[in-house]
C-alpha cells in the first residue's frame, strides 16, 4: 500500500480512539404537540366566539 495512504489511515485510527472516550449525554427531544384549540382559534374573533359558547355550555350544565 502507498506509504502516504496506509500514514493518513493511522492518523484517522489514533484520532477515532481518542475521540472514543468522550460520551456526550443524548439530549431529550422536546416532543412538539398541537392541540386542536391551536389549529381551531386563529384570531380574535375565533377566541371570542369559543368563550362565548363555552360560557354557555357550563351554564346550561349547572
């Protein structure tokens, strides 16, 4: 094997085995969840109307 290839192939291994001891900690993942109040409510007057029929839901429960 060329000489200059099989010195690379050994600086590549030496940096591999040193780089072998460090263990980063897995990061958790922030799980992204969306509602369907988010998907349903895009303005003002969407929120409004939804408090509106929710007041009248719980009255009517009472």
């Amino acid at each position: 094997m060329n000489q200059n290839i099989q010195h690379k192939i050994d600086q590549y291994k030496k940096v591999a085995q040193r780089s072998q001891g460090s263990n980063p900690k897995p990061m958790q993942s922030k799980s992204v969840r969306v509602d369907g109040l988010a998907q349903v409510i895009r303005s003002q007057k969407d929120a409004e109307n939804f408090m509106a029929e929710l007041k009248s839901i719980v009255k009517r429960a009472q």
